[in-house]
C-alpha cells in the first residue's frame, strides 16, 4: 500500500563537486560520462530518501549539456523526486556552474526515472508525491507524458494507449 505523501523537499540532495584532471575529456572540459556518473548518484540518494528502499535506473531522459565545464571549476548537482508513480519516480537532476563570486549559472539537466525495490529485488510502490513551488508542480504535470513518450521510446507501451500524451495534439479535422 502506498505510504503518506511527501513533499520534494524531503527527497532533495545536493552534491558539490570540484572538476579534477580525471574527471577532464581531451579538451580539458568534464567528461560528459563522468557528468552522468554524478547525476546518477546524487538522483539515487533521492530516490532512496523519498522511497526509503534502494531504487534502481530503469531510464534517463533528456540529458541535455549544453556548454562545456571547464576543469577546475565547481559544480553543483541538485536533485529531487519530481513526481511518483506507483513504483517508480521522476527525479530531475539540475547541474549549475559556482563562479568566482559565489553566482551559479545553470548548465544541464536530466530526468531519471528509478523504481524502488526490496530487499529480495521486488518492486515496491512508492509514497505518493506533492509538489510545493511553481516548478515543482510544472515539473509533476508534465511528467506522466514524458513517462509516457519514455515508454514509447523503449517498446513498453503502444502510442495509442499513451492517452495523456495524445492530449497534446489537436485533432485535425479536413
Ligand atoms: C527497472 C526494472 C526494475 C523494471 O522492471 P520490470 O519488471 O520491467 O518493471 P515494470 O515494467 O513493472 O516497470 C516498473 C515501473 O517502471 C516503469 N518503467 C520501466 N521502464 C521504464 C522506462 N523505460 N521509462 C519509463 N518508465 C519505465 C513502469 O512504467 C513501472 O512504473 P509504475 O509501477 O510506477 O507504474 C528492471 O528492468 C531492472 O531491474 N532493470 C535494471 C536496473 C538497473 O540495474 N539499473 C542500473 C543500471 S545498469
């Protein structure tokens, strides 16, 4: 049975990390892979805070580096359950640049989707999730249909019986 609603809040998890010569590609910019190796750690600390099991990634979606980070710099990884389903949740990682004076800029972003699991790796349903800021409950309204469009994606469900997507489009009438 599903357990009392949290809020992100509860499940929020930031992680700062300094860029080292490991971590660097040729470029001397971070390693998009070393990036999704954070992403995915910091999102599964929240998944575990919201769900209170070990959750494991079942998809990522919309990874989106949109400019390089430079070795030497600070980067900030902030993570939260964006909405729940009944054994998985959307958990978005936003990733900012620390400048200098102390300023972040925002610089990428993923959306993972983890189910939760027990001890003997059955799945569990998950607490129930309620959005609070203005982008919280952006992001829990529009999370069903990118559920929707990952399921498509991966061969897990017909667009026909993607109804929430479907809503999208207008119906076109000759
Ligand atoms: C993820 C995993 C537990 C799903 O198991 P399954 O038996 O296929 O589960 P289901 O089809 O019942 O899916 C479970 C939930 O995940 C959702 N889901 C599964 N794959 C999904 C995808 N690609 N996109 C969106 N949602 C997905 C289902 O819709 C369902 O959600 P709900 O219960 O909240 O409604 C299983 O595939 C697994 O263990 N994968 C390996 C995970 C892992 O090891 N990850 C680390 C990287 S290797």
């Amino acid at each position: 049975m599903t357990q009392i609603s949290k809020s992100p809040r509860e499940s929020l998890t930031i992680q700062t990390h300094l860029v080292m010569p490991n971590d660097a590609n040729q470029l001397g910019n971070l390693f998009g892979g070393q990036l999704m190796a954070w992403m995915d750690e910091v999102a599964s600390i929240t998944a575990f805070r919201h769900c209170g099991n070990v959750a494991v990634t079942a998809s990522i979606n919309n990874v989106s580096f949109t400019q390089p980070i430079p070795l030497g710099s600070y980067v900030i990884l902030e993570s939260k359950v964006s909405r729940s389903f009944k054994t998985s949740m959307e958990i978005y990682v936003d990733v900012y640049l620390e400048t200098r004076n102390g300023k972040r800029s925002k610089c990428n972003e993923a959306i993972f989707l983890f189910v939760a699991l027990d001890d003997e790796g059955n799945k569990i349903e998950v607490p129930e999730l309620t959005p609070e800021t203005d982008e919280e409950i952006r992001r829990f309204e529009g999370a069903l249909r990118r559920k929707q469009l990952s399921l498509i994606l991966s061969g897990r469900l017909k667009p026909d019986d993607a109804l929430e997507l479907k809503k999208l489009f207008v119906p076109i009438t000759l």
